[in-house]
C-alpha cells in the first residue's frame, strides 16, 4: 500500500528486476500472509470469532500486524482463509517466526494441511469521480432539471 503519490511514483519507477528492496521502498508497504484451510465440521459456527481473539491474544498485532479478515466460502462453510496484512519493516526481518506463530494459531481449527504463502500488498482504489450522473441524482431532482432545461 502506498501512502502518497510521490512514493508510489518513486516505487514504480525502480526496475522490477532489483531483487532487494530499499529502506524507503518497504516503508509503506504491506505484506499478507494468507493461510488456506479446511476446517474441521465443529469449528464452522463461530471460526472467524475464534481466531480473531486468538491472534489478539498472542500479541500479533504488537508485531506488525496490520489487520485480520477470515474468509468463510460462501458455497461451502468448511472452506476458510485467514488474510492478515503486516507492516513490511516489520514482518520481512520476522518472516519464518510471524508465519509459524500464525500457522499455530490456525492449525487448531483445520481438518489436514495448512496452505500458507505471502505476497506484496497493492491495495486498489477506486477514483473518485467528480462528474454528476443522473444515478447520482434522486427523481424529483431528475424532474427539476426536466424542468430547467424545458424552460430553456
């Protein structure tokens, strides 16, 4: 995630092609560690309840940890992701350690293997638009503007 624009200028112009990132690079950004499980048939009621106080519990978020999503499938319940985002400066020094102390926490819920993987965070958001569009507009404002333009 970027902060501001002069940043995201600067990161985008750097070649992709540096393996090793600057100080000023990872400053603003953030890593997620995603962790795809299947949980066991009892845990699927209250799971995302659960792991959120098990990571405020282990102290986490006094070690990066940004903010937390459960991800329950909507097509069939057993079917989890836990998607947490940690500061960079952070999480790379820690990596091993931060991932491991997360695998445990999850591991307790999950019916066989854990899949766990990190990635660089880019969070997109939409422009804003600063033209007026009649969706904008509520029906007797729409009128109001018939109006207008009918009196011309």
């Amino acid at each position: 995630m970027y902060l501001n624009r002069e940043l995201r200028r600067k990161t985008s112009s750097i070649s992709q092609s540096v393996p090793e990132r600057g100080a000023e690079q990872t400053a603003s950004q953030v890593i997620t560690l995603r962790v795809d499980f299947v949980s066991k048939p009892e845990n699927k009621c209250e799971i995302a309840a659960e792991v959120g106080e098990l990571l405020a519990e282990a102290g986490l978020y006094q070690k990066g940890l940004k903010a937390s999503m459960v991800l329950v499938s909507d097509r069939e319940a057993r079917v989890v992701t836990l998607l947490t985002l940690w500061d960079a400066d952070r999480f790379n020094p820690a990596r091993e350690r931060l991932t491991t102390w997360t695998l445990k926490i999850v591991a307790q819920f999950a019916d066989g293997r854990l899949h766990a993987r990190t990635s660089v965070a880019h969070i997109l958001l939409p422009r804003e638009s600063t033209k007026l569009t009649l969706a904008d507009l509520r029906p007797a404002e729409i009128a109001e503007l018939v109006e207008i333009v009918a009196a011309g």
